[in-house]
C-alpha cells in the first residue's frame, strides 16, 4: 500500500504521518510525560477505568511478592479460565492465557498443556520483571478469560480479536482490528505476524486488511474473508474510547477494546505510544483527520464524548 520505495514527499502528500512527527508533533506535545504511568501500568489503567465507569475485564487478582506465587495456583482452581499479563508489559509479551483447566493441568487455546509449575514460573518471570518496560520489577495481573462474541467465529486463530482505535483530543480518528493468526502465537501484534483489518469510523466495517504490511484478503489460517468482518456495538465502543481521553488526560492515544460475549465493548488497556501500522491496516494517512480535529481545538469547539463520536463518523466514513 504504502511501498518502502515512496518518497517523503509523496508520503506527505498522501497525509502519511511518520515517526517523527508522531514523537514530537503529537506524542510529546499532547500527553504530558506525568501521566504515562497511568497508561504504562496495566494495573494503574484497570483502577481509573473502574474509577470512571469505563468497563474491563474482571480483575481475578494480583502477585506482587514471591509469597504469593506459592498460593497462586489454588487462588486459580476458582476459575475455569484465566489471563496473567504483566502490569508493564508491552507488545504482547508475557502475557499467558489458559482457556479451561482439567486434572490439574492447564490448557492454552492452542491446546498445549502448562503444569502448575509453569504458571508458577510464569507469575516469577513477571516480578522479575522479564517482560517489563526497562526490565523493573513488576506485578502479575490476573484477570477473568474474555469471550469473545461469537460474530468473530473464523477472523482470529487461537486468540482474541482487539479493536484499536486512536483517539486525538477525545474524538475516535481511526481504528483497525487486530486478528491473531498461527503466525503471531494466538496473540493480536501486528509486528509478530497478526492481521490488521482498517475499520471504517462511521460505519464499523471492514475497510482493508494486511498482514506484515503486505495486502490480504482472507485470514492466512482460517480462510475466512476479511472484507465481511463488522464491529457490533460499534457506537457504543467508540464512547468508551472517546472518554479516555477525560479518563486518562492524554491527548494522544492508543484504547484497545474486545468485545465480550456477555459484556459488549470492554476497555483492555491505553497506550501513550501507539503506532503508526494503522494507517497501512487504513490505506490512509491520518494526519487530515488529526489536524481538521486541531482546527475545532483551535476554533474553541467543544463536545461531549457523545458528539465527538458523532463528529467522527460522519466526517471519517469513508464507507
């Protein structure tokens, strides 16, 4: 879509933003360096979302201490299935998920088997901080398994399915949805190997799909055709992400939702970094979208999370 090749000019003129300006023309000036540990710390995230009504996954528990990885398992017992994540973790790492638990083992969506030692291992990798931002010392959030709406059934392989959406000064600019894949461990990265589908901001449907950066039409593993993927509760989602720009004070930002078969449009975590794929995932810059939103700023527009959604979808549908 966008090839290696193109030059700088071509990209501008295409309204690709780049790395750059992203750094320092939104990230550096939009969100204020005192915030991101609110954003960088799962946990931190977790406690002002429930703070503000914003809903997420069910908190199970947490490991702070190596004295508390030894009652870890029979704390899990409780639960069929379950997710350990590190608190500051980036990318996808460390992130353990067990489907259904049987004879005291405990099974992975892929099928593959994790003993209790494992998950005990797993819990002492993250206070060591193995998979941490900076490798500090971290904590083990447990949390209830996502199910994920059965609407999806064929667009992911052994994973759940994540919404993306960048918010820019409380207005949802632009979205994609991350499909896991064989490829990419059952976890939503672009980077490892999942698919990134552009979903239209009006509209909630499939746009354009990639995987690696190159153009795909169907998912690699199930051979289900991307273009018949729609986002339901498409409204409702773009709220949720919309009020995180008042729920966390940043001006530019990353809200990765899932949709819960029981609970609709759940919030997984913020980024104060997100990156720029998106737009390849779009076949589109963002940069119109993001300084048409500066020129409302600008004019001293001002509009609820309700009606910066509405502004989004009708001037960024392209559908």
């Amino acid at each position: 879509m966008f090839s290696s090749f193109s030059s700088p000019f071509k990209l501008a003129r295409k309204g690709i933003m780049g790395m750059n300006q992203r750094n320092i023309g939104y990230i550096a000036r939009y969100n204020p360096r005192k915030l991101f540990p609110l954003v960088d710390n799962k946990l931190k995230t977790k406690i002002i979302a429930e703070r503000d009504q914003v809903t997420v996954p069910q908190l199970i528990g947490t490991v702070r201490t190596q004295h508390d990885v030894n009652s870890v398992v029979d704390i899990l017992r409780e639960h069929p299935g379950f997710v350990i994540k590190p608190a500051k973790g980036s990318g996808g790492k460390g992130i353990l998920v067990i489907s259904k638990q049987e004879d005291g083992n405990f099974f992975k969506p892929s099928g593959s088997v994790a003993s209790e030692e494992d998950v005990k291992r797993h819990c002492s990798n993250i206070l060591a901080g193995l998979f941490s931002l900076g490798g500090s010392a971290d904590v083990a959030v447990i949390e209830a398994l996502i199910e994920f709406d059965p609407c999806f059934e064929g667009f992911s392989f052994e994973g759940v399915p994540d919404v993306r959406v960048i918010v820019f000064q409380g207005y949802p600019v632009m979205a994609m949805m991350r499909l896991s894949t064989a490829a990419s461990d059952g976890k939503a990265n672009l980077h490892q190997g999942a698919v990134g589908v552009g979903i239209d901001i009006g509209t909630g449907k499939a746009l354009h799909a990639v995987q690696f950066d190159r153009p795909v039409s169907e998912h690699p593993d199930t051979g289900r055709v991307l273009s018949e993927l729609a986002v339901p509760h498409w409204e409702r989602l773009l709220e949720l992400s919309a009020s995180c720009y008042e729920m966390s004070g940043l001006g530019y930002l990353g809200t990765d939702m899932v949709l819960d078969q029981s609970n609709g449009p759940m919030l997984l975590e913020l980024n104060a970094r997100p990156g720029l794929a998106i737009q390849i995932a779009n076949g589109e810059g963002i940069l119109p979208r993001l300084r048409m939103v500066e020129k409302l700023k600008r004019d001293g527009i001002e509009h609820s999370p309700q009606e910066r959604v509405e502004f989004s979808k009708q001037q960024f549908s392209r559908l």
